[in-house]
C-alpha cells in the first residue's frame, strides 16, 4: 500500500529501481495501466513520479492535496 526510501539513502536511484520491478511485474501479470495517489505536502513525491513517466489526472485540491496520476506500463510512444 505504501512504499517509501529511508530518508538517509534517497536520490540514489533505489525508488526507481523499485518502480522499474514493479512495471515488469504488472507487465508479466498483464496489466496496462498502473494508478497511484501521493500528496503534493509530501516533498519530491509529484516530481518522482512523473520522473517515472506518471502522468497527473486530477487533483481534488482537497485538505490532503491528493494527486492522482497513471502510465502505461509498457511505453505507448516509439
């Protein structure tokens, strides 16, 4: 349900070796799309994730400013 990196480790490409397992996961499993939701409160968390080609589909502007974004998990452009 939650994933996170210990603080003292970040930037050190371990979130996005994470998220590369977790595509070729869905992709063997034969999903299409992946969806998550992070908040903009938490820092660096948006820009992760569309660093990994997330895009952003709606923001509710609620109190917990929740993001919701989605990818293909195989890339649709060539």
């Amino acid at each position: 349900m939650k994933c996170y990196v210990d603080a003292s480790v970040r930037r050190n490409g371990i979130g996005s070796e994470l998220v590369k397992a977790a595509l070729a996961l869905a992709a063997r499993a034969g999903y299409e799309v992946l969806y998550l939701h992070t908040h903009r409160f938490l820092p660096g968390a948006v820009s992760f994730w569309r660093r990994q080609g997330f895009e952003i589909r709606l923001e509710t502007g609620d109190e917990l400013q929740t993001v919701h974004l989605d990818r293909y998990v195989q890339d649709k452009h060539p």
